[in-house]
C-alpha cells in the first residue's frame, strides 16, 4: 500500500506541488534544476514528505524530489518526515498535517515572516515556548561541480513563561529512495567531524557502493547517550516516536554490528536531543536532511555539516590531510563564539578571504582585515560578501570589527560564515587554527542595555590556486 501511495502520474505530482505552494502554511524550496537538485515542500513547522497528511489524493504534496548525480532521473524521495516534541511525558508531532493519526494541536498556527525559492521562516507557539523556524536549502559540492543538497531547518526557542520548560525533539525521517526500484533501502550510522550522521540508501551492505542516499543530523541542547537514535522498520519507529518511546540505540539488520544494514528493509530513522529552559532563556536546534550520492558528505562538506574542532579549548584546531585537499574544494569548520579571529595554519598558506554576506549577517559596515605582507601590519576595509585577495600568500592574519549589537546567537552554527582559501599545500596534514577574540562585556551593565556575546563563527577553506575575476576594494569605516 505504502509503495502503491508513490505512484502516481507526472503531472498530477506538478500540480500538487503548485497547490502546496500557495498554502499559506507550506512553501516549495528548490536549489533549481540537474544533477544533485532538490525540491521540497515543506510547512511551517518543518514536516514535509509524500505522506504527512495522509490523504491520497494529496500524497506527493509534500515530498522531496532529488536529482541524482549520474543517469536516475529525479523522483521523490521521502515519505515522512517531521520534529516530535516531547513534553510531560507526551510527544506530539510538529506538522499542519498529520503523521499516523496526530499532528500538534496544542501549537499554534505557523505565521510567516520570509518566503523565498529558497529559504522559508515562520514562527510558532508551544504553550510557553516561542519557536522561530528558519528553513533553508542550498546545494553541496566536490570541488566546482555539486554532488547533492542540502535542507536546513534552524529552530530558535525561546521560554517566555515564568517556570523552566523541560522538553525533547526527535528527528524523525521514514525515506523511500525508488531509483533502484524498491523502497527497501539499507542504511547506517556515521560520525563525520563530529557530527552524528543517521541515513539510508538505495542499497545496503558495503557503503562504498551505495548509490543514492538520504540523511539527517540533529544538533542542540544535550544529545543523550540512553535513547539518542533509532534505525529500524517504517512502523515501529513511528510509533516509537509518536507514543513518546525511548530510542533504543539500535541498527535494525545490522548483524556484523559495524554500523551499517546488512539487509534492506523499509528503512526508518530517529534521533533525539533534550533541552530544559530557564524563564527567559533561549536555545538553537538545528536539523540537517542530506541529500546526494554514496555515503554522505564527509565533515566539512557543507555550511551546515562542518569539521568540528580537535580540540575544545583556545586557540580552536582543525586537521585536514593534504591529500584530502584539491583545488576549487571547500571545507567548512566550526569554532566557538568571538567579536573577531586571528587564523593561523600550517602545512599550507592562506591566499584569500571572503567576508560573508548580508544575507548570512547583517553586518552592513563589513569588517577589517589586519595582515603584515613583511612590512608592517596593514589594515584593509572588507564589505560584506566581498573577497579580499592577499598581496602575496600569508601563514597569519586577522578578521576584527564583527558588530557586537548584532546579538549574533552564539549556538547558531551558521551565524557567521567568513571564507578562505589557501595554496602552497604540503605533504602531510594542513592544521589550522583559530584563536577568538572575545567581546569586553560589562559584567554589571545598567538595565536594558545588555549587549550579549556576538555568535559563533565559521569559516571555509577552499584549496584554489587560480581566482580570475575577483577583485578587492577599500572603503571608509570608523573603528570602535
């Protein structure tokens, strides 16, 4: 029944999606169109797939149509997929729809804030909790050419009651990948970077020869070591999630116990983060669906898949082989809260840096750049999104002036984005590393004028040696 529910005709699936669109609850995102496209419909509180709502004349309204890299052509590729909130013992799932009989009644009706091709934020209530939901897709490379995408979901919550709030989300994804004809799919568990990585595949066994896939990441608040992830059967997962089960930390079918599905099956999969809130306090959950080709991306892949540090003290150090690093390749890491970084690195020299945009901060008086090319420190204005190319490759420099009444929040990964480059690679392992510059902040300000710590940063660093057409500017602006 559940395969009989994915076939329908091309243009009855067109126009579903047209009537998704205008609802004023859902938005289509798409990264546009080929290989390693995506085309999802999601709602305003994040679910999205073939089946959410459970009626079936509306049964592809909601799906995530991927393009594969290589000859597949692009079909959908999940059949649920939502957030469960756990609260008092009872979980209920975040969707304008329905998932087995139950959506979330005791939330309020998502409003929309943004709406564009491809990103979507919408705000809700649940019960004294203020959710601000930021949806976004974007593609995923290998060097210049993509190899998949990318949803984003960043749920900000906030306690505006005066009691704490004790709380669980779980990520839950039932994924029917049909390139191969079948929706028994296999699957597995990875870490990549630091980052806990649940999927599942066309195939299953070796994942060296896997050929499509669909995974999730979940981040925030406490991930737990007793009931963290399931990967398990369509309908026990489900309803292990929607009945407010414990995770059993187990890998249905993987019977050499190496962290892979040893025999397809109808693949499900959940991962649970906890969180308790102060009155008044805020927190970040962030959740990733992957979308691409073989295993997934290895850490560093994406914005929103990072290299996560060695090492959790200052300065923050990030460890890549050499041979890992080809040009035109970006790599993606994520450090811990500052106003400003000096970065170093070994093994290698830094060529460029790229500032990020507007869209990504809104920081419109852009930032300095401070680097000695041998005869004393220079200091060069950098606008937002501009690319600054070095004189002559450096080891070190600086990157200050990141606008402190921004109240950038500091456990958003993806608050502040500031690209490298870098040539001159050696044998070996490239070590880089970045040493925050913190914010001096009164420990005792007067009422009302608390200025919070600016965010967490990221950076990139692409391996080029060649960047025609990029130029450099200079502009006035007044130091603090």
């Amino acid at each position: 029944m559940k395969s009989l529910m994915k076939n329908i005709s091309s243009f009855i699936l067109v126009l579903c999606i047209t009537l998704l669109g205008a609802n004023s609850h859902a938005a289509v995102l798409t990264t546009g169109s080929g290989d390693g496209s995506l085309t999802v419909n999601v709602d305003g509180f994040g679910s999205f797939g073939s089946s959410v709502d459970g009626v079936l004349a509306d049964q592809e309204t909601g799906d995530a149509f991927y393009d594969p890299v290589g000859v597949e052509n692009q079909a959908g590729t999940v059949f649920q997929s939502a957030v469960a909130i756990g609260m008092n013992g009872v979980r209920q799932w975040l969707t304008t729809g329905t998932i087995s009989g139950s959506g979330a009644p005791t939330a309020s009706t998502p409003v929309i804030e943004f709406q564009s091709s491809d990103t979507f934020v919408t705000n809700f209530s649940i019960g004294d909790l203020l959710v601000r939901l930021t949806q976004t897709v974007s593609p995923t490379f290998d060097g210049m050419v993509q190899t998949g995408s990318l949803l984003n979901q960043v749920y900000a919550i906030s306690n505006v009651g005066q009691v704490a709030q004790s709380f669980n989300f779980v990520r839950y994804l039932d994924g029917d990948l049909q390139f191969d004809g079948s929706i028994d799919d296999g699957g597995g568990r990875l870490f990549l970077g630091g980052n806990e990585v649940l999927y599942e595949t066309d195939n299953s066994g070796n994942p060296a020869f896997e050929t499509t896939f669909v995974g999730i990441t979940a981040t925030g608040g406490i991930a737990p070591e007793l009931g963290r992830f399931a990967i398990g059967a369509f309908d026990d997962v489900r309803e292990l999630v929607g009945s407010g089960g414990e995770l059993p930390n187990t890998i249905v079918g993987d019977t050499d116990n190496d962290g892979f599905i040893d025999t397809a099956y109808d693949v499900t999969v959940a991962l649970q983060n906890l969180f308790s809130l102060a009155p008044g306090e805020e927190v970040t959950y962030t959740t990733q669906t992957l979308f691409g080709n073989s295993a997934p991306p290895l850490p560093g892949a994406s914005e929103s898949l990072p290299l996560l540090p060695t090492n959790d003290t200052t300065p923050f150090e990030f460890q890549i082989d050499a041979a890992d690093i080809t040009e035109g390749e970006t790599i993606w890491i994520d450090p811990d809260l500052a106003v400003g970084y000096t970065y170093t690195v070994t093994g290698a020299e830094f060529s460029a840096v790229v500032a990020p945009s507007l869209a990504s901060v809104a920081d419109p008086d852009g930032y300095f750049v401070l680097v000695d090319f041998g005869m004393g420190e220079q200091q060069i204005a950098l606008a937002a999104g501009e690319t600054l190319i070095f004189d002559q490759p450096v080891s070190s420099f600086q990157i200050v002036g990141i606008s402190e009444s921004l109240a950038l929040d500091p456990n958003n990964p993806t608050a502040f984005v500031t690209g490298l480059m870098f040539v001159n690679v050696t044998a070996g392992t490239v070590v880089a590393t970045m040493d925050p510059i913190l914010a001096m902040v009164d420990p005792t300000p007067p009422p009302g004028s608390e200025v919070p710590l600016p965010a967490a940063a990221w950076f990139m660093i692409a391996g080029m040696a060649a960047y025609g057409g990029m130029s450099r500017r200079r502009k006035d602006k007044s130091t603090s």
